[in-house]
C-alpha cells in the first residue's frame, strides 16, 4: 500500500499522527511519500481591510519557507524525500496519486473554518473515487467537539472550557520520531522550495534571522532555552522586554512542536502533577490556544464577524491616517509606538504587548478590530487565524468571554506597571531613549527642558499622540454604552 502524508500546520516528525499512521499500515518496504501542497493565494488581497479575507501574511511566509527547509531535510536525514507542489490541493493530490499509484492519503486536521470545509470536500472526493482516506488529531490536546458543557453545547468563556479540558486529561500520548523512512521513487518530481515565492523580494526581513530559527530542532531549542525559566514564568509573562516567555508561538503554528510533547515533557521531567505556579500557568496559556480552535471550530462566522451580535451594525471609524499611524509604530503613544515596531521588525509580539496596542485601536480610536486582525495576520510570523481572531475579538469586547466594553486599557499605566525601567521602550522607540522615566510613559506630560535635555522636538523627532487618551476613553465609553442601550431597549 503506497501512502501519500500530506503536511500543513504539522511541519516535523515527532508525534506526527498522519505519520506514524502511514507507517503502521503495512510493512516497512511500503512506500511513504511525503507532500507538502503550496495552495496559490492572492497575496494582494492580504490588507487591512475589515472586508477582505485573510490569507498567511509575508511575515509567516518567511517561516514556512525555513520550516519546509527544516523538514525536508529531517525526511532527508531519514531516507525519505519532501515532495513539493503547488496548486489546488485536490488537483495536487489527484495528480501525486496517479503518479504513485497511491491508495491511502493521512493528513493532520486543521481547526480554521476555510481549511476544515477543504478537508471535508477533498476526504469525500477521494473516498468517492475509493481512495482510503484518514485524518488525525495532531496540532491540539483535545479536537474542539470533544470538549462540551454539561448541557452537550460548546463553552463561551475561557475558564469553564479549561476546567472540562483538565478533567478530561493532560496526560496523554504522543508518537515517537521515525528513526528511518522508506526511500521516495526519484522519479517522482518535486519543486524547489525556493519556487515558491515564499521569501520577501526586498530584503525587510533581516532581522528575523536574529530572532528565529524555523523548524522542529529550532523549537526545541527554544522549549529547552525556556524550561530553566518556566517556575517564575507566572510573575514574568507580564513584562513587556518578553524575557520570560516561551515564545514558542510560532512554533506551535507550524505544528513543528505539539502541545502534547511540550505537556508530556513536562509531566514526565517535572513530575506527574503540573506544578509549581509556573508550569500551571504556561500549559494555562497553551490552553487559549487550544480555545482559540475550540472558538473557530463552533463559531465559524466569527473569522470575519463578531460573535456577539450586538456588534453586527457597530458604528466603528474610517480613519485611515489614524490605522496607519498605528500600523508604523507612529501614534506618539510610546508603548504602542515600541510594540507595533518590535512586530515589524521581528514578526512578534508580547502577549501583553498585544492586548494594549489592540486596545488602543479598537477603543481610542474606534477602528474595527478586523484591521488590526488582517494586520497582525501579515506581519506576526505566528499568524494563527482561530488565535488571532479570538485575541482581537476578546480585546474589542466582539468575543467570547470578551473584555467588557468598559474595559481600556489606559497604555500610560500599562507601561509603567508592565516596563517599569522603560527597557521595552527605549530599545524599541530610541528617540526617546534619553527621556527619564517620569516622562517616558507620556511624554507630553514633560516640560520644554526636560524635552530639550533628551533631544526630543514633540511633532518633528517624535509623533504628538494621535488622540488624546482621556477624551478617546471617553467617546468610546459613549459608543458602547449605545450597544448596551440598544441591547436593552424594548
């Protein structure tokens, strides 16, 4: 029986479920081929535009194309070879398994409702042709309708969702790395990774190579590099300068590390109950991943629409001076400034980070959380769709177990409670690397000799704020307090 295994999110060999099926389904001799299918997008549709759907940004383009490197040569390294197409994946398919004569085809499901209603449509076409066809479960601790409420619906809020995901068990299995793979008839053509297009044409992502390394080993790297910190990691993941956490993000995204071989990892090195404080609150932190799928599994629309529907004929701004601002790290508010140009220079951003810039947008200046959702989309290298839109929807209080609408975050004193030493900032915003800390936060607030002492001319060497904070608060109180109202009225 030849087997075609076709990777997506689930770049690397260890604890691969569509793998290690492939290899039990007959003798070692069996032929494997390993296919990576390229779907053919229209990257000009990929801008912040609440309108347009979202596509893998160039910053996550950046990735796969290493992580394919990565991979391909692992499989090299086990005899096998990564076969490369492009195209429409059925079409790819058809084709690879009339070249091969191929019976069974395994994939890895993904969560995203685009990619789900795909699989089905490609499963029944295939199995209506007689070709046999599974998927597993390879990128999740628990599939998002295995986990219900006591009433047999879905969870919209975070902690209940948690506590049935704990009780229905961490301590689960993984698969072990393939040693050896059987060798891919050199016949079979295959494109080359640089065929893809995957890589910028213009080189702005230089310095990613300073901050990543793409790839299964990479992501163990990082895993291990993190684990001597993981015990204070419930003190640390709030500070802005990010030295505290995993950021394993993309990592996860690209399937080249399961949540299942990080707990597992840390079950059987750390004992068999997840503890101290830390540990506890980093496989916590796995779990709004897994929500995230769980979110985009039940409630599809919520990609492109807000899952409550009070928000469906929401007034928000058209102001695209204002989104650009924010977009290139220029709203003379120095925490967003200092995060929004650390994600266009790494393609990442702190958790926290994210939730304050997200914030800013969607409550100071009243733009529609979708802009901010299709930009981080094309600039995060972790650009996870059910993650991403759980985030934005969460902060713009659109989402399940949303942030109240009353809930800003004031960007002032998040950074000063957050980067209390102004490290973040400074290293991200170094015009105003001179200013004491007192003004750092809001230098507005600084006199004309404090501003002069620094090198600081507000309006010519740093933006003046694009809004003021107290009368943005303000207005957007008013206008979600016109939800609440309408939600009320008889």
């Amino acid at each position: 029986m030849t087997t075609i295994v076709w990777f997506r999110q689930d770049l690397r060999l260890g604890d691969h479920p569509a793998l290690h099926a492939a290899l039990q389904t007959g003798a070692d001799e069996c032929p494997i081929i390993p296919v990576y299918i390229h779907p053919v997008y229209n990257h000009a549709n990929q801008t912040a535009d609440a309108t347009k759907p979202l596509y893998e940004g160039a910053a996550a383009r950046w990735w796969r194309h290493h992580s394919l490197r990565s991979l391909a040569e692992r499989l090299a390294s086990c005899g096998s070879r990564l076969i490369i197409r492009q195209g429409e994946p059925l079409a790819e398919l058809h084709r690879l398994i009339r070249e091969t004569k191929a019976n069974h085809v395994v994939w890895n499901r993904r969560m995203e409702p685009a990619a789900r209603a795909e699989d089905t449509r490609i499963k029944a076409a295939l199995r209506a042709e007689g070709i046999n066809v599974d998927s597993f479960n390879g990128n999740y601790l628990h599939e998002p309708w295995t986990i219900q409420n006591k009433q047999g619906k879905p969870f919209k809020v975070f902690t209940p969702y948690w506590k049935a995901v704990v009780a229905a068990g961490l301590d689960l299995p993984t698969h072990p790395e393939p040693n050896n793979l059987p060798a891919v008839p050199q016949a079979l053509n295959s494109l080359a990774i640089d065929e893809l297009g995957l890589l910028p044409a213009i080189a702005w992502d230089k310095d990613f190579y300073n901050h990543w390394q793409p790839g299964e080993p990479g992501a163990w790297s990082r895993f291990e590099d993190f684990i001597p910190l993981i015990d204070e990691y419930a003190e640390a993941r709030n500070h802005l300068i990010g030295t505290g956490v995993s950021k394993l993000s993309a990592h996860l995204h690209f399937g080249e590390i399961s949540p299942r071989q990080i707990v597992r990892y840390l079950l059987d090195t750390r004992g068999s109950v997840l503890e101290p404080r830390g540990i506890e609150h980093f496989v916590r932190e796995l779990g709004w991943r897994e929500f995230g799928a769980y979110l985009a599994y039940h409630y599809p629309q919520t990609v492109d629409a807000p899952l409550d529907a009070r928000f469906l004929n929401f007034k928000w701004r058209d102001a695209p001076d204002d989104l650009r601002a924010w977009q290139r790290g220029q709203t003379g508010i120095p925490v967003v400034d200092a995060a929004m140009r650390c994600l266009w220079q790494t393609g990442w951003m702190h958790n926290r980070a994210r939730m304050i810039v997200a914030s800013f947008l969607t409550k100071n200046l009243l733009i529609d959380w979708r802009c901010g959702a299709a930009w981080f989309m094309d600039t995060l290298v972790d650009a996870d769709e059910p993650s991403n839109t759980a985030g934005w929807q969460w902060t713009a209080g659109t989402g399940a177990d949303a942030a109240p609408y009353f809930r800003i975050f004031n960007p002032v004193l998040q950074a000063e409670k957050f980067d209390p030493d102004g490290a973040f900032i400074r290293r991200w915003v170094p015009e105003l690397a001179k200013l004491e800390n007192k003004y750092l936060f809001a230098p507005w607030t600084a006199s004309e000799t404090a501003l002069a002492q620094a090198g600081i001319v507000l309006g010519k060497t740093y933006p003046e704020p694009i809004t003021d904070l107290k009368v943005s608060r303000q207005r957007a109180l008013v206008h979600f307090d016109q939800i609440k109202e309408n939600a009320t009225a008889p």
